[in-house]
C-alpha cells in the first residue's frame, strides 16, 4: 500500500510541477511568510497542506488564496490581498473539468433550497424568521438560528460581506453555497482542506457526512448493504490512491459511493463530477418518476401500471382509477427564488452568471442532466457489470424499480383517503403548533423520511431500511393517518352535537 | 500482519493443493477460456478470485460452476454446463462439515419465514399479493415487488427456473433461500464471492449485513458494546486470518460475532457454522423461554418467577396469578409452510429432501439443537473466559437472564390489560390501514421491536439499547396501547350516546 | 507508524521502569504464579497485559491487584490478598494527577444518579423496585434487574460485599462506580483492561461506548461531522500513541473527542482527564444555562435574548414576557441521594470521604470545576485554533450559542401553552402507565432526548442531528403535545357532558 501510494504521489506530483511549474515561481516569494506565521498560530492546517498533492506539486498557499479582483471577500492581510472563501471559481483555474460537472449535477442546485435564508438578513442585521422559500409571516422556529448550523450547514448559506469586511452567514461549507464572487458551491465539503486527498473524497464518510438521517439515509443504507458490509469489513487493504481516471475493479472489491455515481471504474464508462449523471428516478418528491424534461415540468403525468394500481384501489376500497397516475413536477427551486428572494436569484440567475437560465432544474443544468433516464441507466449497468453479469445487474435493478411503483400507488392512496379530506374539510385547522399540525407532520414524514427511505433501500440494497424503516413505517403511519382522520370527524361531531368549543 | 497473511495463505495453498490435485487437474482445461472472456466482460470477479484461497488453491471456475446433472438451473454457456446458483450442495463438496453444522442451526430455517413468496407465483406470473404465510386475501402492501428487495433479500427467495432457463426471483443471496437443486440457503451471503475471504466472515460488519435495524439490532448493539468498542478502535491490529479452527485470544483482543458464536477461540469449545449452537433463549417470539424441545412445542407454559410476577401484578393492577407464566411456542414455519405453500413444502421436506422430517423446528433440525439450554450456556461460558473470570461471566449472564423474567412480567401485562380486551371487544375493527390497526401494529413493535431489543441489548452488553431502546420504548408504549384502550372505548360509547356513525 | 509506536513504547518503557524498578522488584517472585496459571484459565487477560504498557515497564499483576488493607473487597487467593475492584484510589498510587482531573469532572457524579438502585440491597436481598433516586413506591418496570445492564452499566453500581465475600451489583464498569473502598469510579471503562492502551482511549468508540442513544448522542453526531468523517476516512494512518501530553495537530488531520475535551493538542492548552473542563453550556437539563455556580444553585434565573423572546411569544400566542426566562438548577444528585440513598450518601461524602463536601456539584468539585464559562471557552477555542482562523472557531460557536437560546424559547414555550397545563388541570390522571401518562412521556423526550439532540448537534457539527432529530422533532412532538391537551380537555367535557366515567 505504501508503495502505490508513494508511486501515485510521485507520478501525480510530476504532472503538476509541468502544470504548475510558471504559476510556482511567481508566488515563492510568498509561502515563508505565510507558512512561517501559521505555523505558529494554526500549525494544523500547514501540516494538513504539508501531505497534500498541492504541496508536493508546489501549489502554495497564495496560488488558491489570492483574492480574484472582483470578489468582495478579499481584503488586505500583511500585505497581500487574500480570500477565505476560495470558491469553485478559484478551483476552476486548474480543475475546470471538475467545476463544469459539478455544475451540471444536482449538488449544484442545494443553495437554492436555503436561499431564503438570505432573505432574513437586511444590510447585517436579522429581520425576520424565515427559511426556505416561506413567507415572514410563516410561523415556524426553524429560525436562521437553528437552521444554520442545521440544513444550512450541507445546504450552503448566503456568504456576504458586511460593511467592515467580515463576512456574514459564515463559516460555512454547504454544498451549494452562494459565494460573495457569484459562483455557487464550495469544493472543500468533500475535499477536506487543507490535505485535498482523493482517497479521503472516495471513501463513503465524505458522502456520508451530509446523506445520512431520517429523510435521506444513503450512508446508513450503504452500511446496511454487502457493498458497505465489505468495504468496512476490507476497505483498509484497497488502493484508494489511484489516479482520477484510472481507478477500477483492480482496486477495490467492493464499491463505495464515489464507484458508482462517479468513478469511471476501470474505463466501463466517463468519469464525473455529476453525481446525477447515473441516477434514472427523482427519488426524493412526493411521488417518483424518471428524469425527464417532461416530468420535471410537471405538465405530465406518471402512470402507475395498471395491475399495481387496481390491486391498491382494491386493497384500500378506493374508487377504480383513484391510482390511475401521479403527479409530477416541483418543488422548483428556481421558481421559489425568484419569488421570495428575488435579489438572490438576480445575483445568481441571468447572462453571464452563474446560471445562464433558471427557469427549472433541467434548464438550467442542461448538458449531461438532459440525457434520457434510460441512458443514465445503462451507464449504472456498466458499472455494474465490471463485477456483475448484465442479468445481475438488471434484475436487481428491475427489482428497484418495482418498488417504485408499489410506493407511488400506496402513498396516493394515503393521500386520497386521509389526507386530502383532512384538509379539504380543514378538520386540522384548530390545533397546530410551530404552523403544521399532526397530520400535516405525519404526511410530510410519510413521503419524505419513510418514503424515501422505502425508494433509496430499493436501490441501494439496503434490505432492513427498505422494509422496516420504509414501508413498515409508511403502513404503520398509514394507520396513525386513517385514525386521526377517524378522530378529528367525531372531534368536529361531537363538538357540534354538544355545543362545546 | 502481512507475515501472518502471507503464512496462513502459504498453509491453507498447501493443503488445497493437497486436496484439489486431482479436480484441478481435470479442469485445467477450462480455466484459460472462462477467465479470457470474463476478464473482459467481468473483471472484478475475476480479480476477487485471484485474491481468494480457492485461486492459490487451484479451484477453478468450473470446479464450483459445473451444474450437477439433476440442477434445473444448468444451463449450456460456452460449450460448458454451468448455473449460477452455487447451492450449499455445491459447496459441500469440499466443506461438508460447515454445510452440516449450518443445517442444524436456525440459519436454515430463514427461508421458511418467506416461504409463501413462492405462492404469489404461478408459472412465471405474479398472481396475487401474498407474503409471509399470509392468506392471499390478506390486504397488505408488502406485496412481492417491495418484499423481494426488503424481507427477502435475508430470508431468502424461492428460485424457480423459467420456461426459458431464467431464473426467477433472481437475484438472491438470502441466508434461507430454495434452491432450485432441492436444497436451502447460500454460503455466499457471508463468504462473500469471489473472495471467500475468511477474514471478511469474522468481520461484525458481515454478520451485521443482515443482523440490524429494529427487529434484530445486534450490529449496533455490539458496536455500543465493548466489545464492539475495542474492535473498532484497534481491530486493524488483529489477526484475522488464522486458519478456520485455531483462530483464538493470542489472535484478538476482543471478541466479534464470529467468535462468540463460532468460533472454538483457542479451543475453548468445538467450533462449528451452527450460530445457534451456544444459545440458552428464544429471544425472538413475543415471549421468551429457553431452547428446549417441550417449550417449542408450545405444550407448556414458561414460569415467571413468583417474586417478579407479584410486583408488576401489583404495579399494573392485575388480579393475582396473572402473571404466573408466558405461552410458548410458534410461530412454527414448518406448519405455515405446509398450509400456505404446500407445493414448495413438499419439495423441501420428506425422506430424501433436505429436511428429513419437518414438524416443528427442534424436530427438524436434531443433533446440536436438542441440547439442553444449559449445555448450550456452558459452552457461551467456555468462550468468556478465555478473557473473563469464571465468576464475571456467569454473573453478567445471570444479570441478562434476569432481564427475561421482568421482559416477560412486562409485556404480558400489557397484553392482558389493554391488548386483549381491545382485540375482544373489537374496538379497533372500523379503521384499520394496510389490514392493521393502530393497535395492532403498536403491539407488533412492542415484541417484535422493542422488547427484542431489551432482550438482545441485556445480552450483548448494550446499555443504551436495552434501556432507551428496549425497556423505556416499551414504558413508552405501554402508554400509547393504554391510551388507545381508552380512546377506542369513549369513542364507542360517545358514537353510542349520540347515535353518531 | 510501526516505527512510531516502537519509539514511543521505547520510550514509554524508560520512563516507566525508572519510575517502577523498586515495585517491580518487590513484586517479582509474584508473577510467575499468576501467570502461570492464568494463561491456563484466562489467557486472553494474559495476552493482553503482555501488549500493555504496564508489561514493558514490569508493572505486575499485584502490583495493581493487591488489596488494600482497608478494602472490603480484598480476598485470599493462592496466598496473595488480591482484589478485582481495581478502583481509582488504587491507580492514583502512579496516577494521582489523573485521577484528581477525574473528581473534578461531571463524569465523577455519574454514579449519583445511579445511587438509590443501592436502596434496593437491604443485605444481599432485593426488596423493592427502585431506582434513580424515586421513592419505593413508584410504579415503574425500570427495576434493578433491567437496569443493572441497562442504565448503571454505564452510571456504576453499588458495589457491596456479601457475607461470604462475593461481589453484590457485580460486575460493572460505569464510570461512577461506588467502590467498596470508599472511591467512586472506574478508570478501566475508557482504558479498557488489562491493555490500557492510549491509543483507544483517544479513539471515538471508546467515549461512543456510554455517550450514544437517543438521550446523549454524541457518538453519532461526531460520526456525521466533518471531525468524524475524516477520522474514520483516514483515521489508520494518524499517530495515536503519542506520549501523554504530546499529541498534537501533527499527529491526526482531524480531532477525536478527546482532542477537543482533554488533550493539550500540541500545547495549545493543559490537557486534563476533566471532560468538563472546556465546557461553557449545562446541555443536559430542561433548560441550558452557562455552567456557572449562580446558575447551578437555581436561585437566579437565566434570560432568553428579548428579541428571540418576544418572536416565540408571538408564534405561539403566548402573553408579553413569557419567554422572558428559564429556570435553572437541579436536578442536584447530592440532594436526591442525600434523600433516598442516605447510608450511601454517609458513607461517600463528608470530611475525608470521596466528596469532602457535596451540597451541590460544583461545591462538591471545586477547583477547575468554578472557572467562568467564558474561561473554559476560551480553552476550547484554544485547541481549534490549532487548525482553524479564531474568527472560524469563535464563528462557528456563536452559531451554537444562538442554538440554545431558541431552543430555550421553544421548549418554555411548549412547557407554558401545554404541558402545564395539562398537569395543573389533572387531565392526564386517568390513563397511566408505568406511572406515566403520554404526555408525561412526551415531555421527556422533548427535552431529554430530542432537546438535547438539538442543542448538542448544534455544537458538535452534526447538521442532521441537529434539525432533524432535534429540531424538527420538537416541532412534531410540540404538535403531539397540543393535541394532546386538545383531546384530554374534550374528553372530561364529554364525560362530564353525557355522565360517561
């Protein structure tokens, strides 16, 4: 191991002192001055630079730290002018390849799940109570507070530069960060810097840091799976070192995250920083369809096939075609920018900027996010098939999909005999508190904790999430919703019957 | 470490040699064109043979792949008849101890739990919706599609060979699947191919592929235990690849699954593949008692000790002698295989198939099974203490035995005092969801969740799960089902009283 | 690393046997023995030993097993007058500073709140079903039998000698042991016998042995942050058998638990076994205060900041200043033992006992216990400046801070609106279990575990934990809570209305 790391160091550092070589030498002048300092007052982050491929290949501290000039977050420090937040933009210089996939993906679109965030903070002061894309009338507290250190913590925060220089709505490293440059993104989430190490971005911990928890466990469904089961059982003898591009089924026997959503693995297919670029399903809506312009745009329905629905209308004493198809579309980020944070979307959203166009998620991406699902499958079945006969692969995937149809019928159905009554006859509306009721919570956790976790255990082999922490718990709620439709009719009844308040 | 691994595998390599001579010799032959293809088709497999004791061993594709003559799943490839469903008859070839000692444990019987999946197919059509032993009119949504991927994927399927030669319910490695050659299970779900690795099956993690989640948390009990502790925090210094049998204390500092219930450690106790072998209680049915013949027969009642019975009697105002003792027996997947799914029962047990003789559990499995409870402890014994006094290891037995007494008090009052009457009186028969009602699925997770975990967690050293998890969920619980009672019962009086509907 | 750690036990070694020549040369004759027959019934104890620091420095058996002339728990063995209660005034004799940071530490109280489970020993006979501190006729199955390995494995039991010797509330390792010598504690349970290895002591696991679950998940918080992700992504490669006092960001990327709570971390501050001692915030109770002496004694009460205060009265509906402030104090164990457990109370505290003084806890610690909150502060920033810009340490802790004051608001808010309420209004009399109704329940978890989540997850990066197991839960459970006291008020109006009981 030893030996293949200090060979890849050697080859990956000969291939940067070329690249790097011109842009070095004008900067020598400025590393003893930096490093003498901070040796002194943050010794940990010159060591972590100290074993990380940029150190090797002589890329010195003011090469990434150099503030670009029309970035409001650089300011004067002993003499030169620096940045902290050295965003995507600055990454771009020598990884563009990089930068431009994870423009394409889905991480890319995470800050806009938390623009509103932005929207409590006028000049430098707090003025409101609000989060993602909800009124400031909306009463919840789920305040800016909480939801820093919270959603915002993986989502990205609004970075801006207050009047004194300091930046406000920092630190942060949230995935989709909106940094003071107009670049959304912070490459160091996964590249932990100061050491920047490849091995440390393909092991499952670096996904795992923000996919895990209640509403969407890919970590601990990984871990429950016989890919995570042997990679934690083995992973300390791979070769987690081989170059970007050239690692594969020789290295590992089992694959972490970073194999199958980006890894060429061994040439079966294009590496990439889009993490979408093999996903066939929106796994985390309401209700589940293929990524395909014509879904996402909500215009169009997604059937259920009919045997599956008529055995849940059955089931359920639902009228025939109650679970005929589901509907598709939305949450629209883009659309809830522009709406309740607006001058964000400006700053970011136009020609020239960040995003081109924003009008929905596709749009925007385009490139790569555009192929049809089908080929974002075959892609999958390619990595696959590296250890996998093609029957393997796609019956288990067959099997995955399946589940998506059983979900998309079962939870229709919760909602067309509980839930949509309970509000259609506001039989909630009494008793709430932080602005939800318990149904509203119950419906809300049925499809977005419980529901994915049924989805995302299909596809990842995580039997127990599949079942007892997906559709166990999707039936037992389906139960809970049945009784609190039951209860709040006779509550009403009798209220009304008895001339109490 | 890698003198040790060098060295085991110069040992094991010698002694395959020895024992593979011959079959190597008659399919050298076969080698150069499998392994030409499927390196390009499939090269992780390829790879992870290449790193296995069968490789340096000399056991070649064919060797394991070959179909036996009366194997429906053989199918031609190549010019060779080969299947894809290596089935412990296969494997028991060259291991047939491991093969015998697995039959007897209660590992065979996985797949009799996931029997009646079989019923849902007719030919090669899904035709109904039925899993688990569950009539086919029973209206659930963990239909086939959601439960090959969940349930299924441990208990195993039932492989059925297509008109075609495609397999169906395929792919499957559960622990407990039908082969289509007559016999049950798969080696591979813990010797992961094609590695085999003997390292990798000592590992928690393997064990814990399946052994997790809220109906059998053992994975996350051992990691919050000691045990667990002290195998991730140092594990990467132990010996994991001492040969099968002399794998003991001088080897690792703390125990895995694998050694307290495989493992002779030192030669403490015979080693052996039934993971039952060393266990005194059923923990896993509503109540517990120890592993005898007359217990799981369900003829006799299990005492509750008098002075524990007195106490929750007068905490939970019971009628004295209420709590004098548990019922027994069942669930028997014997007798539900036999009524649900007749078809697959025949062609699993009788004189000839795999079980001889299929009545009741201990009846089919016999040998180790039919110790005594007491035997099967004084081995669990042996085990402690190679690293624990005599007097440590009994008396923190003794503390988890204790444990089973007041679980049983418990849970029974419960049943007694707000279960029963609610299922009498029929309370809960109007809104039910998924064929259950609030209740019932409340009294489904205080057994089969909750209080496994309290009896698992006493057991396994994990304080937190026993406590939070197991004893205080159940309090927890208690509280619900009692408020239940309550609701259902004003409810019906109030509808009564005021002639509402 | 082999290199490293064979310098470091070289060195380890010299300073050791200087420091232990006279002892081990006392001691010699008795080695042999114990050896001897040990490796024959306990082997792995032996092998461990051997791996031990102790071994190197010829630090023998009894030179730590040697029974004290005053302690009870001493007994003839093979000639020696031995023990197995190891406590801490025994590991003093070499490690006396340690051992003082120990008492000055909140983890030295651990065994209060497991003090009155002694109340159930009259003798050598279980009389009653108490525990924690509650009187001998509370309702509850939380009996000594379940949480001996349930709760007071971690907090310590009472450790009494029997007529005949034997040990009583044995075995144990909780932290907060009471010993038969006088001495709380338990230095074993982190420095797992008989290796007591540095390195795992600094491990995560080790501390995640008693700091999980769902009332003090530190474990899995640290898992999700971006401290856990490295560690356990790169973890193999740091240099965990640094000397005591010199560990530092040279050795590790990213900080374990102890890092941040008890390592100098390369001189950045005096390292310390008082886990406490960088801890600004009482995390634990209802409410959190800063952890200072005013606050503890529950005579002052703590401000929530008005403006965070008057947004949550005006979500909630709440009158004008009744968010103003928390309550603070309690729960005090010393008083509570005091009350319930008054023999053990006697025999633990007062003049040359364990606690010289024990009115409340930090009387009862003193020393490093009473710095300011801002103090300890300052010494955890201390340690992540090794490897952070202050302005990112002392950012990213005033996020954490603004946690607690929302936390505080909401929780008091449902505690006002609802909970009291309901207990003043005697709503939930009726329907118990366990001694509790589910509101009372509810209320626990709001605070105790899910309340606790939140504020923790705040501090120790942990997004998810944060919000959605904290956070959004106390949402859910505040919608919980107000239907409750919905459905209770209407309930008596119906009963009372129709004369239904």
């Amino acid at each position: 191991m030893k030996k293949v790391l200090l060979l890849t160091q050697m080859i990956i550092f000969g291939l940067f002192l070329i690249f790097t070589a011109s842009v070095a030498s004008a900067k020598d002048a400025t590393v003893a001055p930096c490093i003498e300092c901070h040796n002194e007052v943050s010794p940990g982050i010159v060591k972590q630079w100290q074993e990380s491929g940029h150190s090797k290949a002589g890329v010195l501290c003011y090469a990434c730290h150099e503030a670009k000039e029309n970035d409001p977050s650089g300011f004067e420090h002993e003499g030169y002018k620096v940045t902290a937040v050295v965003s995507p933009n600055y990454c771009s210089s020598c990884h563009p390849r990089a930068v431009k996939e994870f423009k394409e993906s889905m991480h890319d679109e995470a800050g806009l799940f938390s623009l509103s965030a932005y929207g409590v903070v006028e000049g430098e002061e707090v003025v409101g109570n609000v989060t993602f894309g909800q009124t400031k009338n909306y009463k919840t507290h789920f305040s800016r507070e909480s939801a820093e250190g919270g959603c915002l913590d993986c989502h990205g925060t609004v970075i801006k530069v207050g009047k004194d220089g300091t930046l406000i709505n920092w630190p942060n490293v949230g995935i989709g960060r909106f940094n003071p440059d107009g670049s959304v993104g912070s490459c160091s989430v996964c590249h932990t810097r100061h050491v920047f190490s490849v091995a440390q971005a393909r092991k499952p911990e670096t996904c795992g840091n923000c996919h895990l928890g209640p509403d969407h466990p890919q970590r601990e469904i990984y871990e429950e799976s016989k890919h995570g089961n042997l990679v934690a059982a083995n992973g300390e003898d791979y070769n987690w070192t081989a170059p970007a591009g050239q690692w594969g089924p020789e290295d590992v026997e089992a694959p972490t995250c970073a194999v199958c959503h980006m890894s060429g693995f061994g040439g079966a297919v294009k590496s990439t920083h889009n993490v979408s670029a093999r996903l066939k399903w929106e796994l985390e809506p309401v209700f589940s369809w293929p990524t395909e312009q014509k879904y996402q745009a909500g215009k169009e329905k997604y059937p259920i096939p009919p045997k599956i629905a008529q055995r849940y209308e059955k089931i359920h004493n639902l009228p025939a075609g109650s679970l005929k198809e589901v509907p598709t579309g939305g949450p629209n980020p883009f659309a809830t920018a522009k709406k309740f944070a607006p001058d964000v979307y400006k700053a970011y959203v136009g020609p020239g900027k960040w995003w081109e166009k924003g009008e929905t998620r596709l749009d925007a991406f385009g490139g790569e996010a555009l192929r049809s699902p089908d080929a974002k499958r075959e892609d999958m079945v390619a990595v696959c098939t590296q250890c996998h006969s093609e029957s393997w692969a796609s019956g288990d995937l067959a099997k995955s999909d399946a589940v998506i149809d059983v979900y998309n019928a079962v939870v229709l159905a919760i909602k067309k005999k509980y839930y949509d009554p309970i509000k259609k006859e506001k039989l909630d509306e009494g008793v709430k508190f932080n602005g939800k009721s318990e149904a509203d919570n119950l419906w809300h956790e049925i499809w977005h904790h419980e529901g994915r976790i049924w989805r995302m255990g299909g596809f990842m082999q995580g039997q127990d999430w599949q079942h007892w922490e997906g559709a166990y718990e999707v039936a037992d709620d389906g139960s809970h919703m049945a009784d609190i439709y039951e209860k709040l009719k006779l509550r009403k009844a009798v209220k009304e019957k008895l001339g109490l308040k």
